[in-house]
C-alpha cells in the first residue's frame, strides 16, 4: 500500500473515531489502537526492502552487522513507544503518555550504550596514538 491509502485509512479512521467518540469512548479508543497496529504493520512491510538495502551496504562495509542491528532495533523502539503514547494521549492520559515516551528514550539510550563505549575505545586509542608520535 503506498503512502496516500496510508494516510486515507487514518483519516478515515480519526473520522470514524470521532464520531463513535460521542457515544462510545471506548470505542473509539479501540478504532485507534487498531488503526494504529494496521498502520504500524503497513509501514514495517514497507520499510523492509529498505532494510535490507542497509544491510547489504553494511555488509559491503567493514562495519560490524551489530551497529545495524541496534538502529534496526532503536526504530522499532521508537515507533511502538511512539504509538503507545498517542494511544494514551487519545484515552486523554497526557501523563502516561510522557511515561511511555520516557520509557522509549530510555531504552534506546541502554541500547545505544555499547555504541558509546565503543567511541570511547576509539578516542583513547587515538589520543594515546597521537601522544607517541
């Protein structure tokens, strides 16, 4: 499905939702959370021959098959923490939203950290090897 059914789906859907919300919150609670899985779905099948477009470039590199997968899984990361909070956001809780994004970013930072640690093993060896010469 290309861009613009995605995007007509949710509309269709933010359309839908709003007017079930009048008499149903739930259900339109429910719409969303569907829609958002759909959407989610759509644009994981979508993404995935660019996904293995990187991982063939990463492959023709020197570069570690590990760097990709920690970005692969940042995404992910992002996106359902992304969509946990806008489905909080619409049962109008703005404080379990922040408490989702907040997981998200904590997460990618524990997953990012051995990224760090190598940067850091690279900075020494280089100010050590810069020092003797």
């Amino acid at each position: 499905m290309n861009t613009v059914g995605i995007i007509g789906i949710t509309v269709f859907a933010a359309f839908l939702s709003l007017l079930v919300r009048r008499f149903h919150p739930e259900y339109s609670l429910a719409i969303s959370l569907l829609t958002g899985i759909l959407v989610l779905g759509l644009i994981i099948s979508q993404i995935t021959p660019v996904i293995s477009r990187i991982q063939n470039l990463l492959e023709s590199t020197s570069l570690s098959p590990e760097y990709a997968l920690i970005v692969f899984k940042a995404l992910g990361i992002g996106l359902l923490a992304q969509l946990s909070s806008d489905v909080c956001r619409d049962a109008g809780e703005s404080a379990l939203a922040e408490k989702a994004e907040l997981v998200g970013k904590v997460s990618m930072l524990i997953l990012a950290l051995p990224l760090f640690e190598k940067i850091a093993e690279l900075a020494v060896e280089l100010i050590k090897g810069g020092g003797a010469g």
